[in-house]
C-alpha cells in the first residue's frame, strides 16, 4: 500500500508539473526601450537585477557591451516563437503580453553597445552615472527632472519589464521556446561580433589559407564559436544553478519529489538550450565570391556564414521540439 502511495503522489506532482507554467525570465528584456546605459556603471544591471539570475547580474556588470545582443537576442526569439505558433491555440502570445501589459505605457530602460566608446577616468565614470541616472529618472518618472537619488528596483513578484514571459511548463511549447531563445542570443551576438560593433570580439581567424576545396579562406567568418560560448554562460545560469542542487534529507515526502522534479525540469531546459544552439553550429555554410576577369572564378575566396534566424527556426531539428 505504502508503495501504491508514493506511486499515485510521483503522477499527480508529475501532471502539476507538466500542466504548471514555467518563466524564462531574461525574456523580459525584449520590452526594454529608451535608456543608454553609461560606460563603466553598473546602473542599469543593478535595474535588471529583478529580471535576472545572480549570476547574469554580474555578467551584466562585466560585459554592459554584450547586453544589447541578448536583448536583440530576446526579442527576435519571441517573434520566432510567434511566427512558428502563429496557427496554435498557443501562439506565444504570453512571452510579450505579460510583460507588455504591466509597462502601463512606460518607457523602460533599454542597454545601447558600448563599443568603440573611450574607456573614460574614474571622474569622468562617476559623471556619467550621473548622467545616466538622470536620464533614467526624466524617462520613466513624472514629477519632472532627477533630483535625489536614482529609484531603487522594486521588490516585487515580477520583473521592472512586467510580468516574466510565461511558457507552458514542461510542455514541446516550452523545449521550443528554451531552444529558440538560447539560439537567439547566440546568433545576435556573433552577429555583432562579426559586424564590428563589440570590442571583445570580431570574425572568426581560425580559418585561414588555402583550403584542400582550392578555394581561399578570406573574409570574416562567423565567430559562431564564440556565440554560442556566450550563449551557455549567460543563458544556462539559472537552469545551471537549478541543476546543482543537492536534494535535502530532511524533506518530506511531497517536498522531495517537488524538489527533484525542479532538478530535473533544470536538466531538460539546459538540454534543450544546448540543442537550439547546436543547430546553429550545424547550419553553418561556406559562402563564396568570385575574382578574375570577367567573372571568371580564377580566384574564390570563402568565408564561413551562419543561417539566416529564420532559417534557424526552420530547421527540422527545432521544428521537430514543437511537434
């Protein structure tokens, strides 16, 4: 009888967990829209510190320049999400209505590249703060211009972007949504990497010389390696965090399994992150371009190029998540 009662407790905890509705909630930073971060402050990591992980936070405040490719990296997953369930009963609507509904007609802060900007002295930093606090408080305060100090991020439920991006939990919707959005990040940001806008990294120059095909290696490859490197660490955090946790001994029955489920929902959402970026190390392709007289191909000289999004999104494999 004792084991017939652990066996009912597994499938109902199983069903609720499967049915529950889950947060991706660096998803959130899609609504952002109308403050530059400055250079060399924290501030507006510190203002996403209810949207993101600990872990995200302090990447955040290591690397301002990367923010503008995962929020570039958000926002295109959502419309991909939106495109592919378009003819669903779900059809993505919650990953930007939530969060759109409690902005209430507020501007949000939004994170500008930082690169090619000057690395300024540690006066000049603490005048752009100010700046930059300034900036924030005119935007999304109405009693006129800043004069105190800089409002605190509020305690609350939710994120400073609204409501986080609800997904259905443990659902083929949701192993789409975690692939989709892991991919998203990493294709903005070598994206941004490849066009010169972030200091930290360029095109890819591993691949160099004469290749065994005849051709000449030339041109900016896609650093997609370093994408999708940037992907996991800034992605994984929270399911990474989730992952390692050491079940309790002293937990009840029903405690027990619910903590083991979150463990295991952590597993499978890092799954899915790995298989939304290794789809785009699979598509990658090797693009040429002609030299000579005439167009006569004497030369070619090839670089290696990543799919377009949508073509990402297309892919059987990811298809496949959603079906």
């Amino acid at each position: 009888m004792g084991r017939m009662k652990w066996f009912n407790l597994f499938v109902t905890l199983s069903i609720l967990a499967i049915q529950s509705a889950s947060a991706i909630q660096w998803l959130a930073l899609s609504r952002s829209s109308a403050v530059a971060s400055a250079i060399g402050t924290p501030f507006i990591c510190d203002q996403l510190a209810e949207t993101l992980d600990t872990k995200q936070v302090q990447f955040c405040k290591k690397h301002p320049g990367f923010m503008m490719s995962v929020q570039t990296g958000a926002s295109r997953a959502i419309d991909e999400c939106k495109f592919q369930f378009r003819t669903r009963r779900w059809n993505c609507s919650t990953l930007d209505e939530t969060a759109a509904a409690a902005t209430n007609g507020r501007q949000l802060p939004t994170i500008v590249p930082l690169a090619g900007m000057p690395q300024a002295s540690t006066r000049s930093k603490k005048k752009t703060a100010k700046v930059s606090r300034d900036l924030y408080s005119n935007v999304t305060r109405s009693d006129g211009p800043y004069k105190a100090k800089p409002p605190k991020p509020r305690k609350t439920a939710s994120s400073p972007f609204g409501p986080n991006p609800v997904v259905p939990g443990g659902t083929r919707e949701a192993a789409f949504v975690h692939a989709i959005s892991a991919a998203g990040v990493a294709h903005a940001l070598t994206r941004a990497c490849s066009a010169g806008e972030l200091d930290d990294c360029g095109c890819d120059r591993t691949v160099r010389g004469a290749s065994p095909e005849g051709f000449q290696w030339a041109g900016c490859s896609d650093n997609v390696h370093f994408g999708t490197s940037f992907s996991r660490t800034f992605v994984d955090a929270r399911e990474h965090r989730f992952s390692k946790r050491k079940p309790k001994a002293n937990l009840n029955g029903t405690a027990a399994v619910q903590q083991q489920m979150q463990i295991w929902r952590a597993l499978m959402n890092l799954h899915n992150n790995e298989a939304g970026r290794k789809i785009i190390e699979k598509s990658m392709r090797i693009e040429c371009k002609c030299h000579g007289v005439s167009g006569s191909c004497e030369l070619r000289t090839c670089w290696k190029a990543m799919p377009s999004f949508r073509e990402v999104s297309d892919d059987p494999t990811c298809v496949q998540l959603d079906n």
